[in-house]
C-alpha cells in the first residue's frame, strides 16, 4: 500500500482521534489528553495513538485505563467518520518524546548557568 495513503489516514485519525477524545467521551477519568502522534501499519490493520497527557504520574495511568475502556467506542466512531473496508485495531500509548525534550532543554540550561 502507498506511503502517501498510510500518513494521509494516519493524518485523518490524527485530527478525528482529537475531536472524539476531547467531546464524546465522558469518562472522569480521562484527563487533558493532547493526541502527539498516529502511527498506522502499511495495511492499514493497526494503529498506535501517541498522546500527551496533563497531570502527574497518577493521573497518567488514570487517563490511560479510561482511554482503553473506551476504545471500542473510539474505534467505531473512527469508522464512522474515516470511509475504510476496515477501521485499524487502536492501541494507546504515552508520548515521552515532549518530557524527554523537556529534560535535555532542562540539562542544557544548566549546563550553560554553570559555564558562566
């Protein structure tokens, strides 16, 4: 399957995957949840969601059991909005990428306070 096809979809659930998290979803567990990243497999059977989340470690965890509760129901409403024979299976996982960015700019900064 074409590489363009795989990240325009990845790209679509991307910005659907945003708007059903932030005002479908009811559940008081889920958290400030930012959407980082969408990796989908070249056949378009699987899809990784890479999201941010707001809070302390408790809180992450929190958000994560409430966001796999309602994956059936994030998966159906990707099918109704997203035209594919078949919608991807839907895994969530912690973006570190921003906390691990976050740390390095933090070292840096010492680094160089130190330097002076």
């Amino acid at each position: 399957m074409s590489e363009l096809r795989v990240s325009r979809v990845a790209e679509q659930m991307k910005k659907e995957l945003g708007d059903i998290i932030s005002k479908k979803i009811k559940d008081p567990r889920i958290g400030f949840v930012t959407v980082t990243d969408v990796s989908v497999t070249g056949d378009l059977q699987q899809a990784k969601i890479y999201i941010s989340i707001l809070g302390d470690e408790e809180k992450k965890q929190d958000t994560l059991i409430g966001l796999a509760k309602a994956k059936g129901f994030v998966r159906s409403e990707i099918g109704k909005r997203i035209r594919l024979r078949k919608t991807p299976e839907i895994t969530f996982e912690i973006d570190e990428a921003l906390e691990y960015g976050n740390r390095i700019e933090n070292l840096l900064r010492d680094l160089n306070e130190d330097t002076r």
